[in-house]
C-alpha cells in the first residue's frame, strides 16, 4: 500500500500546474477526460476514495485545466488522510482558477460554455440525490454543493480583479490543519472569508485556532461572525471556549 501511495503522489506532482502555457484541449479530449471526472465523482459517492483518486488524476491528464478534477482529488486524499497530496490538489484548483479567468479574455465564450455545461450536469446530480434516486451519504451532498460553488465562484466579470473560490481556500486551510501546519491554516481560513464574508465554516475553523492560540476575543468575534452567517456553532466548543478564558 505504501508505494501505491508514493506513486499517487509523484504522479500528482507531475500533473499539478506549472509554466506550461494554459490552453483548452480539443472536444474529443475534454469528452475522455469528462468521462473519467465521472468516473471519479461515482466512485467518491461510493465512498471508494483511492479509485476516485486515480480517475481524478486521468482526468487532469487528460485536460489539465479541468478546475474539479483538482478539487476533487483534494477532497478523496482529505478522506484518506494524505494530506500533503490534499493540499497540491487544492493548490492546484486555485491555480487553475487563475488561469481560467486569464484565457476567458481571449476565449470567454468556449470557457464559459464549458463552465454552464458542467454546472447543469452537477446541479442535476445534485437533484437526484436530494430527492433519493441515489443513495449516498449527507457529507456527499455537501461535498457536491461546495464543488457546485467552486464552479459558480469561477465565474469572475472581467473587469473585476480576480478573486480565488472561497471554498478552494477553505479546503486548502482544512488540509494544512489536519497536516498540522496552523499558520498555513489560519493564512487560508483569513483569505477565504476576505472573498466571502458569509462563509460561516471559515469563520468557525478560525474561532478555533483563536481558542488554541489564546486569543479569545477573536475567537468569541468569530464565532459571532459564524452564527450570523446561519452556520451552527458546536455548543460544546463555545463551553470549552468560556472554560478557557476563565482559566479552567
């Protein structure tokens, strides 16, 4: 198992994002490499990550600029604890998004008929499972949703700066945590709320390394900030939270 997991590994280094120039590829390649993206999304509803894995990445070698691909290798390596690939697969999906927005000035159209397509196609996935055509789990859907944001973050007008999707930078914050390189963490978690002020789990994930790092007025700021944004703050948390600034 642990030289499938090395070789993983070298592969993804060797298909993230670098200086090659970014282009679109030809209908018949973006067909085979849709086809294996699929392919990924039915085995990470299955909850088989390794093989969803493996198709994600015949997907990005297929169309280095498939945006989802990116962020679904990230999110398969989160569920098997290889956080360092997690975190070049979402740093590769932010680095996309930028070169995405870049060739939308000479190819607007073709990337963002790209764009819709996937959107409609994910969006009906989305439908069939909340209605129960497809058994999968609740932590599926949400992942589902968040890939549907991603997409929809990407579509940045023109003559606004570029901004990168809120929820890549949430993921990649997550994945430096859980490989516990905090301030990594706390970098990304800031950089994702700085594009969307409402994303309550940023916020929340922020409140803790506060907690962690003793800085309890910021971390009762965002808590605050979270339960305004609708998301659910754990009560446990916000007791541990008081315990702690009493210095019990």
């Amino acid at each position: 198992m642990r030289w499938r997991v090395a070789l993983v590994a070298i592969v993804l280094v060797a298909l993230l994002p670098g200086s090659a120039r970014a282009q679109l590829v030809d209908e018949h390649t973006r067909t085979e490499a849709l086809l294996a993206f699929r392919a990924g999304e039915d085995f990470m509803s299955a909850q088989d990550f390794g093989n969803a894995a493996e198709q994600f990445i015949k997907a990005i070698a297929k169309d280095r600029l498939m945006l989802l691909a990116y962020f679904g290798l990230g999110q398969a390596s989160m569920q098997r604890q290889l956080f360092p690939n997690a975190i070049q697969a979402f740093q590769g999906c932010l680095t996309v998004s930028r070169e995405l927005y870049d060739l939308s000035r000479t190819h607007r159209v073709e990337v963002e008929s790209a764009r819709i397509d996937l959107i409609r196609e994910m969006e009906e996935t989305l439908r069939r499972m909340q209605e129960g055509k497809v058994k999968v789990s609740r932590l599926r859907i949400i992942q589902l949703e968040e890939e549907i944001a991603v997409l929809k973050r990407r579509k940045t007008p023109l003559e606004s700066p570029y901004e990168p999707p809120a929820e890549v930078l949430l993921a990649l914050g997550s994945a430096y945590f859980r490989n516990g390189e905090r301030d990594d963490a706390e970098t990304q978690w800031k950089a994702a709320v700085a594009v969307n002020p409402k994303l309550g789990d940023a916020h929340n994930n922020l409140a803790v390394i506060y907690m962690q790092t003793e800085r309890y007025d910021l971390a009762e700021q965002e808590i605050t900030l979270a339960e305004k944004s609708g998301f659910h703050v754990n009560p446990q948390f916000k007791d541990d939270l008081k315990k702690r600034r009493a210095g019990r």
